[in-house]
C-alpha cells in the first residue's frame, strides 16, 4: 500500500510539473540551447567518468 501511494505522489508531481511547464514555460533561442547542449556533453562526459572510478574502487 506504501508503494501505491508513493507512486500516486510521483504522478502527480510529475503532472503538475507538465502541466506547470506547459502553461508557464517560454521556448530558448538558439545561442542558450547551444550553450546548454555543450554543457550537458560535458556533465555527461564527467557523470561517466565518474561512475567508471566509483566501480573501480
């Protein structure tokens, strides 16, 4: 039963964040989605790096 309501509040966080996003989000232009495509290559670059040292140890 924890499960089940554990899982109901994720939902509806999750649709309220949709639903928020949608009504009050405003679209980027195209230099601050190349600013953002280039620093998640790198944090993704550093997350990987990362959990390849963490399963080494």
């Amino acid at each position: 039963m924890t499960l089940l309501i554990i899982l109901a509040c994720l939902f509806g966080a999750v649709a309220l964040m949709v639903i928020l996003g949608e009504r009050f989000g405003k679209p980027m232009d195209e230099e601050q989605q190349a600013k953002f495509s280039k620093t998640t290559w790198i944090l993704v670059f550093a997350i990987l790096i990362a959990a390849l040292v963490k399963g080494m140890l």
